[in-house]
C-alpha cells in the first residue's frame, strides 16, 4: 500500500474515531475493545546458539467496540523486534507504533512475552501525540497471535526472510483524550 495512501485512509478513519471521544467537554478516560488482524514481514537473524530475532514491521487494521451506532476502524504500522528461543518457544517482543489522524499523529509502544512460538501476551501503551492530539494517554493489555506465512532461508548468511500473519486483541484499553483546544 502506497505511503500518501496510507497516510490518507489512516488520518480520515483515526479523525472519524477520536472524533466520538474528542466531544466531550472534558477530558474522559473510555475502555474500549480492539481487534486487530496484521500481517507482518521482515527478517530473521540466529544472535546466539539458541536464540533468533525477528527485526520487522506489522500493519493491519484497528477495529474498535464501544462506538456511537458505527464499527470504527484505523490503520497501523509497528516496527518491532522479537526474540524466539528455539529450544524452549519462548518468546518476547517489542516495538513501537503509529497512527496518521487529521488532527496529529498518535504514538504508542508495546512490549510481550510468551510461552510457546505464535503467542505474546503483553501491554501496548500510548506515549503520545501531536497537535490536536497531545496529551493523549492509554494503555491496556494486549494478546498477540502469529499464524507464519512464509519462511525462507539464505544459507550462505545465516539471514532469514519471513512473512507472517496473525491477529492481536486489546480487551480492555483505556484512552484519554486531551479536551479539544478552542480556536
């Protein structure tokens, strides 16, 4: 998907969702639910005897309960590394991600571990935003579950290509919105 597109489509479905928070009069923190299915690519490296790392980016769509008589939906894209241990399947993650909205950009960082290849329980946490949209806070758990599509190896470096898919869940995120500045 091209960037200018993608920044399009993300401020105008972003705008349509922070709009329903950003009426009230005060600042109001709301719960809502977040489903999310993404796909993700990127490569994988061996950094120990036991231990790859995948160094990538996942996009994907946002869909979100709680809203006024419309399902609401936003773009996203989180670079992020995740460190897989092939003897035991544990595994754990990190990254950042961002949201384009008309009003500002909206920043988030999360981190995850788990017991078994395909699975990250964790906590996404929104570190900020820009112009319209500073002040922003949230933060809830996050349950992330990885289907791989595609794994290709290039035996000669060690490098490995991979391309997944899978869907991540936030049951319970709680978002402040900052009150709307008066012009």
């Amino acid at each position: 998907m091209p960037n200018k597109y993608f920044r399009t489509i993300s401020a105008l479905l972003l705008s349509a969702i922070l709009g329903s928070f950003a009426s009230a009069a005060n600042a109001e923190e709301k719960t809502i639910q977040i489903l999310a299915p993404w796909e993700g690519e990127g490569k994988m490296f061996q950094i120990g005897t036991e231990t790859i790392q995948f160094v990538g980016t996942f996009e994907g769509v946002m869909y979100m309960d709680k809203s006024k008589n419309e399902l609401s939906t936003a773009f996203f894209i989180c670079p992020a590394t995740q460190d897989i241990n092939t003897t035991t399947g544990k595994t754990s993650a990190s990254g950042y991600c961002y949201i384009v909205a008309q009003r500002g950009k909206v920043f988030a960082k999360f981190t995850c571990k788990g017991e078994a290849v395909g699975s990250c329980d964790g906590t996404m946490t929104i570190t900020g935003g820009t112009d319209g949209l500073e002040g922003i806070k949230g933060s809830g758990p996050m349950h992330v579950r990885t289907a791989i599509g595609a794994v290709a190896a290039n035996v000669n470096s060690g490098e490995i290509v991979r391309a997944a898919k899978g869907l991540v869940v936030w049951p319970k995120m709680k978002i402040t919105l900052p009150k709307a500045k008066k012009k």
